[in-house]
C-alpha cells in the first residue's frame, strides 16, 4: 500500500509511523477539529480524531485541521532535521498481566523534511477538500 504526497511515495510502514507521530505531536489540538464519528446508527457531529475506530472530516472540519497542521508545520520547520519527541507512557507487563518495573516514555525519533512532506500533503489535501466541498478525510485510527 502506498500513499502519494506531493510527487513522492510512502510507504504503509512511513505512514502508520507518520500518523502516530502525527497524532502525539498535534496532542489536544487535534480535538479542536469539527469531524464525524462513524457509529452502528449513522454519522453524530463531534471533535478530534478518534485513536481506535473510524472518523470523517468533511469539508466544515478540513479548514481547521489546515490551519492547525499549517501551525505545527510552521514549528517544526524550526527543529533539527533529526527530530526526536517524548511518546506515550508505556509500560511493560510479565505473561499474567503484571506491570514488570516502572513504566517510561516512548520515544520518537523521525526525519524532519520527510515528514514534513507528509504534513504538507495532508495539509493540501485538506485546503483541496475546503475548495471543492465534495470529498473527506476518512481516519481509520492508529
């Protein structure tokens, strides 16, 4: 599976990467944007991207996710080329479920100017769908 961005191609393994990055580095404002949570009884309004299952962000919420992922970009046009974040908290457990010594953070380590094609791509995409009116982002969560 390939993704294309911007002339260049990514892999499905850059991509899960980039969305997990994408998703730790927007933090709570990725609960700012207007989106559509999939649900067994249809479509209900709500904020932010859901983690574990399917949300749509149609044309009311791409204007806010452009602007809030312009923001990020904008910042992290400012980092080393080799970007390294503080992750989630993680623990470790032994085989019946109990937490082995004490949990730490993950660490994140990526390639500025790759990703930051990648945030350009999904940037465009969103100011494309502002434009048109007429297609979504579908997230299927991390």
């Amino acid at each position: 599976m390939t993704l294309l961005t911007s002339g260049s191609t990514l892999q499905c393994h850059q991509i899960l990467l980039y969305m997990m990055i994408f998703c730790v580095i927007l933090g709570d404002t990725r609960k700012w944007v207007p989106t559509l949570k999939l649900l067994s009884s249809g479509l209900i309004q709500g904020t932010g991207l859901n983690f574990y299952n399917e949300t749509v962000i149609d044309s009311n919420g791409a204007g806010k996710l452009y602007k809030i992922i312009d923001a990020w970009t904008s910042l992290l046009c400012e980092s080393p080329e080799k970007v390294i974040l503080t992750g989630g908290e993680t623990e470790e457990y032994d085989d019946e479920g109990n937490v082995i010594g004490d949990g730490y953070y993950d660490r994140l380590e990526f390639d500025r100017d790759n990703f930051l094609k990648y945030m350009n791509g999904l940037k465009n995409y969103s100011k494309q769908i502002v434009q048109n009116n007429s297609e979504y982002i579908l997230h299927i969560g991390i």
